[in-house]
C-alpha cells in the first residue's frame, strides 16, 4: 500500500492500492485535477476509460479528459464544444480574407499583364469543414 | 424538442434504464426515442446521475444545448478513447495557424506587389495607393484572435459562431452567450 495515496483516493478516502489505475495520472500534489474529471465523469467512468486503454495511451487519455472537464466545468452550456466553434470560425474567417487577398493580387497581376507571374484564377488550401461525425479521430495527437 | 413522457413511449434514456419516464422526467425533452445511440454515448461516458446533476445546474432554457454539446463530446469519446474532442481541437488549431501564416504571406504579397508595380507619382504620402491601403496587413492581433486551449485548462475567450456539420442538432441557439451559466472556476 502507498504510504502516500493518489489524488483520487485521497478524494475518495480509501486506500491507494499499489496498482490504482489513478494514481500514475493523478498525483497527490494536485488534487483539482482529479476533482474536476470526478465532477463531470465519476471515478467509476475514468476509471473504466483508463482499463480500456492500452497502458501507454492513459496518461494521454487523461490529460484529455482533464481538459475537457475543466472545459465542462467554465462553461457547463458548452464545454470545450465552445472552442471548437470557435476554431472553425476563425478558419472561415481566415479562408475568406485568404481568397479575398489572392484575388487582390490576382486583379493586380492581370491588370499589369503580369499574368505569367501571378496566376489570375486564386489558389489556395481549402480546407474541408471539420466534420466531426465522419472524422478519422485516430489521426488526432495533441500538440 | 420531443417530449416522450406526455406519451407512451418512453423517452431513450428510460428505455436505456430501463424505467417507467414519469411526467417531467429531466432526459426526455432531450432523448427522443428514435436517437438511442446519443443517450447510449452520453451514459457510457458521463453516467446518468452526472447528466442529471449538470442539467439541474443550469436554466431551463440552457438545458437543450448542454444535452447536446454533451453528446458531441460522447461521440467524439466513443470514437476516440484517448484524445476525444482535445483532438479535434489540436487539428483546428494547426489549421488556423497554417492559415495565418499563408494569410500573412499573401498579404505581404500583395504590398511587395503594389509597391513595385504602382508608378510612384500616385502613391500617397505613406506609400501605398489610396485603393490598396485596406489591403495593408492587419495587425496580428486583428485578423485572428484566439486562446489556445492548453492542457492546463486556460482556454476560452468565445466569440458567436455560425453552424456546424454536427452529427446532432446545433448545440447552441441564436443566443449564445459565452458567458452564461459559468461557474467562477472554483471546484
């Protein structure tokens, strides 16, 4: 037995085992983290979450799921739903003064017969809209 | 919003629990019957009375939007046990910087152009010809304003939005306010 106990079951007031599937990811210096995924999932849930998972994805796994708790937990409308919202409109935003900037230069190249130089038609990188129901989320690692 | 409980049919939260859906039960203007899967994600991953708990926090009005957002963060769970919706955030985020920097760089473009091209006889005063001088590149702060959401959890700064392509309905209405409902961070 842990003769210090983890986050979470020090929280929880039990006996930290030495093989908590917790305590490697909540340590006991940082008792918010855990009470934040606590709130908005439940231990039993995390705890389900991190056995799923292969051992060298938890760490990961938790730090997500931290963030977004935390995000729950500021905005409990949204969560970090909010900021993904945001991303996508200050994309489009983006898109839009990027074709709008490429078809300035275009009209210049054109006018001055610099067409050889500067294409007439923009070209740009579109990016798709994300879309989160057919993504391929395995593809996603943090930064 | 269906309202299940007004008739027969259970709402599929109740179903999934396997309970009678009394009049006023919480889940059933949000869990229709015929969308089981969105009450199945949001359990697995949330658990019921944890649904229950958040939903009773907020105003009535706020209720359809948060079921909905919790959703999407279920499904994007489901579909990614590790990163989840942080995923999909990181992958956006690369996307606004690598646009920034293509934006910058046209924008620096288009003034190397204007500046080599226009006779200097017209130019104004500061250099650029009246009809380019909206095309100066703004200021970085200006074009795109965001709060990188770092794992620490100091994201946030939320703007109005446009839709989406969710996979459910729009987990906000046209009164969206990024500041309503919050907690003061203490928890």
């Amino acid at each position: 037995m842990n003769s210090s106990r983890c986050a979470a079951c020090r929280h929880l007031r039990r006996r930290c085992p030495s093989d908590c599937i917790f305590s490697p990811y909540f340590p006991s210096h940082d008792s918010k983290r855990f009470r934040c995924v606590h709130k908005i999932y439940g231990a039993s849930n995390v705890a389900k979450m991190l056995q799923e998972l292969p051992a060298d994805r938890r760490a990961e796994a938790a730090d997500s799921l931290y963030y977004e708790a935390y995000c729950r937990l500021k905005d409990p409308v949204y969560g970090c739903v909010g900021t993904i919202t945001i991303l996508c409109q200050q994309i489009h935003n983006a898109q839009c003064q990027l074709a709008t900037t490429q078809a300035e230069i275009a009209s210049l190249s054109a006018h001055s017969g610099l067409q050889n130089q500067y294409p007439a038609t923009p070209t740009f990188n579109l990016i798709d809209q994300y879309d989160v129901a057919s993504a391929n989320w395995s593809d996603f690692n943090l930064q | 919003m269906a309202s299940s409980s007004s008739y027969n049919s259970p709402c599929a939260a109740c179903k999934f629990l396997r309970r009678k859906c009394m009049p006023g039960c919480i889940f059933a203007p949000y869990f229709p019957p015929e969308e089981p899967q969105k009450f199945a994600n949001v359990h697995k991953i949330f658990g019921a009375s944890n649904v229950t708990k958040l939903l009773n926090e907020l105003l009535p009005h706020q209720r359809e939007d948060a079921v909905n957002s919790l959703a999407y963060e279920a499904e994007a769970r489901v579909r990614d046990p590790v990163y989840g919706c942080v995923g999909a955030i990181s992958f956006l985020q690369r996307q606004v910087e690598r646009l920034q920097k293509e934006l910058d760089a046209a924008n620096a473009d288009l003034i190397r152009f204007a500046c080599n091209e226009i006779p200097a006889a017209g130019l104004q005063p500061a250099g650029i010809p009246p009809n380019l001088i909206h095309a100066n590149p703004p200021p970085r702060h200006r074009s795109m304003e965001y709060n990188r959401p770092r794992i620490d959890g100091n994201g946030g700064g939320f703007y109005q939005t446009q839709s989406l392509p969710y996979a459910y309905p729009l987990p906000w209405n046209d009164n969206y306010n990024p500041q309503g409902g919050g907690l003061d961070g203490n928890f």
